[in-house]
C-alpha cells in the first residue's frame, strides 16, 4: 500500500513540473514553428506608370515610345491590368477622351489584349502645377528579400531546443529572388477555362475502353541523336 502511495505521489509530481514547463509565460514572443514562419518573402507592391501630355492631335512618336516600352516591362512582369486614368478637369475633355481611345489602341497593337485595359478618371485637384496628365500604368510586385547571416547561435548547445536564427533564412531568400512574378507568393493564379471539347473526347474514349492519351510524336523521342556516325 505504501509503494501505490508513493508511486501515485511521483506520478502526480511529474504531471505537474512538465504542465509547468508547459506554461506559456506572459508576454513571452511566440517563437516560429517553422523556418517558413521565421522567414517569410514579403511582396509589395508600386505602380509602374507614364505621364502622357494630353495633345489634340493625339500620341506623338516620343509619347508612342514610351507606351511601346510600358508594354514591353508589362508583359516581362506578366502584369494585371494597365489603367488609362483621363483627368476629369484641367484640359479639354474632348482631348482626353480621344487621347485614351488613342492610348488603348496603340496597347492593342503592341500586344496587350483588350480585357486588360481599362480607362477611368481622376481627379486631378491637388496635382503638380500646369495641365494635368494621362496616368497610363500597372501595379508592379517587389520581393523584399530577409537578409541573412546576422545573428548566429551556438548550435552545439541548444537546451531550449528552439529553431536556429538563420536555419531556412538562405532558402527563402533565394526564391524569392529568382521569382518571374512576385504576385505568385500572394497566392495561386486562376485556373485558365476548362476544353469542353477536349474532355469530352476523352470521357468518350474511357467509356469505349480506348487509349485516352494523345497520339505520340516521333519528335519527342528522347534518343540525344540518330546520325550515323
């Protein structure tokens, strides 16, 4: 009876050392879980844009240049959606609606799909001095980069077991640098339009029992070279 007794005592004294240890301690930072949590690719974002003069007569080949490169930094950043911004107050109304009409149609020629553009107005109050412009321009993503290798701890001896100060900084630093578009580690891109046609040829195959894949091109062999030597 005595052993039972002071097994229980033990039992009941461990218990409640390790739900001490387990305690969080008020006001104690929460330390990260993970060296993703720890380190983490910050996007932000500005807008890439040119100030257009609003002329009568339309574009003129300097302003035409300067929309050709817009839309060359556009597709190279896979860009959303270049907005047109006329001033509503300032200049002659019946130029800048002709100036924009102008400006979409020249995006359109250089390749921008229509569904891309949109053209809005703004007001101009408050603006720098002389006629206001046409704001022609995209929002354009940036990776802030964590930098690495500032703090370092003794790793032979971690009693607390915590995560490393720099374990997992290099990794997240160089995705982030080698991202095409940025916008990705905001999250997923939507999905293109399903083929109807194309699945619907398929179901019909998996039901007649025949070989739903594509025919195989010869092409894509993956022999390195068939020259007789």
């Amino acid at each position: 009876m005595t052993r039972i007794l002071f097994r229980s005592l033990v039992a009941a004294g461990l218990a409640a050392t390790l739900g001490a240890c387990a305690t969080k301690v008020p006001g104690a930072d929460d330390q990260a879980l993970t060296p993703t949590q720890r380190f983490e690719a910050k996007v932000t974002s500005r807008p890439e844009e040119v100030l257009l003069a609003v002329h009568a007569q339309g574009l003129s080949p300097r302003q035409g240049g300067a929309l050709s490169k817009l839309a060359d930094d556009w597709r190279g950043d896979e860009g959303g959606v270049i907005g047109i911004q006329a001033p509503a107050a300032g200049v002659d109304p019946g130029a800048a609606y002709r100036m924009s009409e102008a400006t979409r149609g020249f995006l359109i020629s250089r390749g921008v799909p229509a569904d891309k553009i949109e053209i809005v107005g703004y007001d101009p109050a408050g603006s720098a001095d002389g006629p206001p412009p046409l704001r022609v321009g995209y929002l354009r993503y940036h990776a802030e980069i964590p930098e690495c290798g500032k703090t370092w701890t003794n790793i032979a001896r971690s009693w607390k077991n915590d995560v490393q100060p720099n374990f997992g900084c290099a990794v997240t630093a160089n995705m982030a640098a080698q991202m095409a578009d940025p916008a990705d580690l905001l999250g997923p891109r939507a999905m293109a339009p399903q083929d109807a046609t194309r699945r619907q040829e398929v179901l019909d195959k998996y039901r007649k029992g025949e070989v739903t894949s594509s025919a195989k091109d010869d092409k894509a062999d993956g022999a390195i070279s068939r020259a007789v030597n």
